[in-house]
C-alpha cells in the first residue's frame, strides 16, 4: 500500500456555529461535511504552494 494515500484522523474543535456554516456549505455541494472539510483544506494547500 502506497503510504502517502494512507488516510488518518486530525480532531479540530470549532465553535458550533462554525460547524453549522461549515454544514450548509457541505450540504449545497451535496457532500458529507468530513467529505467538504477535506476537499477544502487540499484546494487550500494547493493555493498556499502555488502562492
């Protein structure tokens, strides 16, 4: 198995209202929240090393 695509946990606190923002946002793209949060942080690597 090729290691970098080994997946694992990270735990983030946020306040509730973030993570009902953060839902409604999941909820328009039609994605599981884990799913959105996830998507979102890679585009945001990816902006931040082409930057």
């Amino acid at each position: 198995m090729d290691k970098s695509k080994k997946s694992v946990t990270i735990i983030v606190r946020v306040s509730e209202d973030t993570k009902v923002e953060l839902q409604k946002l999941a909820d328009k793209d039609s994605r599981k929240l884990s799913d959105y949060v996830r998507l979102e942080l890679e585009k945001h690597i990816k902006v931040r090393k082409e930057g």
